[in-house]
C-alpha cells in the first residue's frame, strides 16, 4: 500500500493535468494504460544499452502519454524537488484523466517510490493479452491479486481509445486459419472493420474500442460487447463465461451506471496498489525516463 501521505484533492490532479498538457495532448486512454503496466513506474524508463525497457515492448508499442507525464513532472519538480514521485504522477494522472472524461473518480493514497528496473520481457509475459481467452486472463489478474470481477470491471476502460489493425485484425481475415471472420464477432461490425483495416499488417489505421463514444467514459462498450461488437478477442470472451457475461449485460441495460462506476473506482485502488515501492524500496526520480 503506499505511504499515509494521504489523497491529493482531485482539484490539484487535474489542474496539472490540464495545464502540462501539450498541443496535441494524448488521449485520456492513454494514462490508465499506462498505470495498468505497474505501480513504480518503470514503463516510463527508457531502454538503456542492452536492456529493452517495457515501453518497447511488443504489447506496449502503442503506448502514448510520455511526454504528458514528464510535463507534470517537471512542473512538480521546479515547485516541489524530489517529493513527488513518477508512480505518484501517473497514479494521479490515470484517475483524472478518467474524470476528465466524465468518468468517476476515487481516492489516491500517495507515498509511492519509483522502481529501478524495467524490463520489456517481463512486460510481454505479464501483461493481459489483446487475444486472451477468460481463463489465461484470470490467471494473470490473479497473479496480481485482481480477481474475475476486477477483470470485467476493468475492461470497461476500453471505452476509451483507439487500436491499431495488427491487435485485432487477425478476427477478419485469419480467425481460425482459414481465412474466415471470427464467429464470435457480428457479421455487420466486422464488414465495417475490414473497411478500415485492409490487412492483418495494416499498422496505419486505427478503429474505436468503443465506436462513437471513445472520448467519453461511460457504458457503451458494454453494449458493444453483448452485441458481439467487442473489438479484442478478449473483449469477446467476456461472454464465455457466465459471471463476465452476467455482468456484461446487466451494465449493458443501461439501469447500472452508478454500480458500474463504483465497481471500477474500487478495481482502479486496486489496481493502483499492485506492486507498489514506498520508503527505502524505491527512489523518487527527477526525470521519469531515466534513473538518477
């Protein structure tokens, strides 16, 4: 858990993040993925000479919100040296950038410390997969002390952003080696798809995990998902099992958004505990991509 420094009001959170942001700020998407990564912030370090660093890893190659992070960072640093840490950052961050979106909003405990090591290996073997089925998922949420709940909780952050083709486009032309759709995707979703992403090694285009509502935080993709319209093979699975799919369609009837966006605050503290470093374990960095 981190340290009894206690909750940064969300006023201060989101006004460096309005402020810090660049011409063309990166989407809200961007900064709860990149806490899903881990809580010591070492997705945001760099590769260092014969070491690949998790922000290069294959999964996280569409990462974006960098340069964000390191603009709130600066601003923190010329106000306040050396007390605030990146992991604290990009806690903070994640959570306002999911207000900003109209999204809820929860506590953040502070007092974390940055972590020293970063690897894009550990990154591939740890994170949750675009393709994975309910039970691989399970597993790996397990893994950091996340149960199913949290797991379909969670996946409703895919209401916000963007993919590129080569993380899903395998549903189109090559599902099961033969060179048919997905059964487990709508036939009319995937025609509009393929419209879009014209090859499985199309990495120029980019679809909506939640088409027409992207921007927003809410409970379309939900809807999306009990429509067979979930844009990720995991998105799809979600329907494989009767408590992923129970809760997919009782937040889908629309009678649920409170519920469903106290269940995610309570998963995002959870998330946001995962791994964490406080006192001596860790170091408080001055620049976020590169050790002291």
């Amino acid at each position: 858990m981190p340290g009894r420094g206690g909750d940064s009001p969300r006023g201060d959170g989101e006004d460096h993040l309005r402020r810090a942001q660049p011409r063309r700020p990166a989407p809200p998407a961007s900064f709860p993925r990149l806490l899903c990564q881990g809580c010591d912030a070492s997705v945001l370090l760099d590769s260092a000479k014969g070491n690949l660093a998790e922000r290069d890893a294959k999964p996280n190659k569409s990462l974006r919100g960098f340069g964000s992070v390191e603009r709130v960072k600066a601003k923190l640093e010329a106000a306040c040296p050396g007390v605030v840490s990146c992991a604290d950052v990009l806690t903070l961050m994640a959570r306002d950038a999911v207000v900003l979106a109209k999204g809820p909003s929860w506590p953040v405990a502070l007092g974390r410390r940055d972590g020293s090591m970063s690897s894009a290996t550990e990154a591939s073997d740890e994170l949750p997969p675009s393709f994975g089925d309910v039970p691989l998922l399970t597993r790996i949420f397990a893994s950091k002390g996340l149960g199913l709940k949290d797991l379909v909780v969670l996946s409703g952050a895919h209401t916000l952003g963007t993919a590129h083709c080569p993380s899903f486009a395998d549903r189109l032309y090559n599902s099961t080696g033969n060179g048919l759709v997905d059964p487990s995707l709508d036939s009319e979703y995937a025609d509009k798809l393929r419209l879009k992403c014209k090859s499985v090694d199309d990495k120029r285009m980019l679809s909506e995990m939640d088409p027409g509502s992207y921007r927003t935080f809410d409970i379309s993709y939900y809807r999306h998902v009990a429509k067979r319209r979930g844009l990720f093979r995991s998105d799809a699975a979600l329907l494989t099992d009767a408590t992923t799919e129970e809760y997919v369609r009782r937040v889908a009837t629309g009678k649920f958004d409170d519920a469903f966006f106290g269940d995610f605050s309570e998963s995002m503290i959870k998330m946001g505990n995962v791994g964490v470093l406080t006192g001596g374990d860790g170091d408080i960095r001055k620049k976020c991509y590169v050790l002291n």
